[in-house]
C-alpha cells in the first residue's frame, strides 16, 4: 500500500520523525505541504495518508490546517497524524481540529500521535540542556519506529485532547494574528547579507532588501530564521541572550531542497 506523508517543519524537527517514518514504511513518499498548498488541486493517491507537523500555540500549525481543509481524500484508505512538541503533548487541540476538518470529507483519524522533541521556541523560552535535546532525538527514532509498526498493523490508536476546548480557543487566537507576528524581528549588526533567513523560510516570507531581511508578513512563526542564521544576527527582544536550536541531523539545505510556494490570506 502507497503511504503519503505530507510534513510541514521549521527547525527539522518534524521532517526529521518523517523521514524515520519514510524509512520503517515501504511505497512511502514524503511531500512538503509548504511546496503544494498553492497547486490549483491537492488530491491524495490511494493508500495512507499521513501529516506530521509541529504543535503551535496548543494545536495547528495555520498552514497544516489550511492544508487538511485542502486536500483531496476520496482515494484515501487511513489517515493519520503525528505532531512534534518540546514537551509530552501537553494542551493540544490537534485531534479534534482533525477529526472535524476530516468529517466533512467523510473521513475520521485512524492514527494520532505525539513526539517529543527539543523547544525551538526561543521568543517564549530558551532551549533545553544539550543533554536532554540528544535524550530527547534518540527517544524520538524509537517512538517513530514504534509508531510506524502502528500504522502497518491497522492498530486504531489516537491522541486524546488535553484540554481540548481551551487548546482550541488559544490556537485559533493565534492563527487570527500569526502572519503579522514577524513584527518581533530585528536584524542586529552582525547580519552578512548570507540570506540563508530567506532560503530556509517555508513560506518565502523573506526578501533581502539592502542587504538586509525584511518579513513580508505572511508568517508562520516557525522561527527557521532566527534558528538557522549563522550570526545570530536575527532576534527578538526575548532570544538576545538565549541559545540557537535546528535538528542537527537537518541542514539549511534540506530545507530549501523542499521547496516553497505557501502564501496565507492576509
């Protein structure tokens, strides 16, 4: 059976778990949602159908949701869902935002899981000891291995919502606001016009403007800039005195190799 693992990710941590996942399930192809979202028509082969993502604001991502509201399913077999989160899944609405988007296309989760992973988000709180983060990335190959033995034997196993309708109202709040939230970046002195800032940017919500970065404003808050900049040079008033984090085992250049299209309504 074909799998299509559709994966949205900033700092490598979700492409990473999909790439663990492409290897443990044969026929299975990984497509990122920021390359296709803008095609006239996203429709999914037969077979399984899986989105990885990480956990915004207690749910989705708003590109990993406009996506699922997107995509064609009428081909599909099972669908699920695995989301990456610098803790144990905690307050999250991910399941049921899911399972409603699903229902109107005839469709409910067979699968829902979460992986823990080390914080990137740097604007709220400063990264974990480098000892967890390597803890953390080895626990995930065995939790991605363990998952995808999951999904191969039809085992129906989903996430249940913590704190659900809370996670809810916190996650569409954030969406309502997240394309201007690039309002918290700067560029510091130390900037050398590389552009990596645009290059890794899902979203292609950076143009190098006198050698500088400006954010065009559809942001989606993935923090690849301020993470992979070689200078440090990108921040806000929060990351000045805080560490850098991307998957190590997640290069600038897997990043831009998958492409990117995505433009949110403004």
């Amino acid at each position: 059976m074909k799998t299509a693992i559709y994966y949205f990710t900033g700092t490598g941590n979700s492409l990473f778990i999909a790439k663990k996942l492409s290897k443990e399930i044969d026929n299975s192809e990984l497509i990122a949602i920021s390359s296709i979202i803008q095609n006239p028509a996203v429709k999914a082969d037969k077979g399984r159908v899986g989105f990885i993502f990480p956990v915004y604001y207690c749910g989705l991502p708003k590109i990993v949701e406009d996506f699922i509201s997107k995509i064609g399913l009428e081909l599909a077999e099972t669908v699920f869902y695995i989301n990456t989160s610098g803790d144990d899944g905690g307050v999250d609405c991910s399941t049921g935002k899911i399972n409603k988007i699903l229902a109107k296309k005839g469709f409910q989760l067979n699968g829902g899981y979460n992986i823990s992973m080390p914080g990137n988000y740097i604007k709220m709180y400063d990264l974990d000891p480098e000892e967890e983060q390597l803890k953390k990335i080895k626990e995930s190959e065995y939790k991605a291995k363990n998952i995808a033995d999951k999904i191969l034997s039809g085992i129906t196993e989903v996430k249940y919502d913590k704190f659900g309708f809370i996670a809810k109202v916190i996650n569409n709040l954030w969406q309502k606001r997240v394309n201007r939230s690039d309002n918290i970046f700067f560029c510091t002195e130390s900037c050398d016009s590389c552009g990596i800032c645009a290059e890794v940017c899902p979203v292609d919500n950076i143009k190098i403007v006198n050698k500088k970065p400006e954010w065009q404003h559809k942001c989606q808050e993935c923090l690849a800039c301020i993470n992979y900049c070689p200078k440090i040079a990108i921040q806000t008033k929060n990351s000045i005195n805080r560490g850098r984090y991307h998957h190590p085992d997640v290069s600038a250049n897997d990043l831009v190799s998958a492409g990117k299209t995505y433009v949110s309504n403004l």
